[in-house]
C-alpha cells in the first residue's frame, strides 16, 4: 500500500512540473463539436484556428468540386 501512494504521489510530482503553458501563451482556438456519422449523440471536440478551419473548409468545398464530374451522367 505504502508503494502505491508513493508511485502516485511520485506520479503527481511528475505531472505538476510539466504543466501546460498558461492559456494566454495559446492561440486563439476555435472549438466546435463534431458528431460520428450516423449518431446524433457520439462526437468530439475539435480545437483549431481560424485559419486552420478555413482551410479545412476549403479542402471540403474542393472534395466535393472533384467528385461532382463522376456524379453527373451525361444525357444520352
């Protein structure tokens, strides 16, 4: 028993003195949730900046543009 709360406190030591910076030294992010396909309750949190959510959006728009052409059957 005495082992065990020694590891942990040896543990918590540990911890504390790799701290994360303080929130100030972090970019401003942006959270938004994302849910799993096919469920309205299972997702995560997803934390980027701005500029990494624009570039994620354009990469949706152009993944879409690209299949577009495969979708559309020519009249015959």
């Amino acid at each position: 028993m005495l082992m065990f709360v020694t590891t942990m406190l040896v543990g918590l030591a540990g911890q504390q003195a790799t701290a994360p910076p303080p929130a100030a030294a972090t970019p401003n992010l942006i959270c938004k949730r994302t849910l799993d396909t096919g469920s309205n309750v299972r997702g995560k949190k997803v934390c980027l900046t701005a500029k990494q959510w624009d570039q994620v959006a354009r990469q949706g728009q152009e993944t879409g543009r690209s299949m577009l052409p495969s979708l559309v059957t020519p009249n015959q």
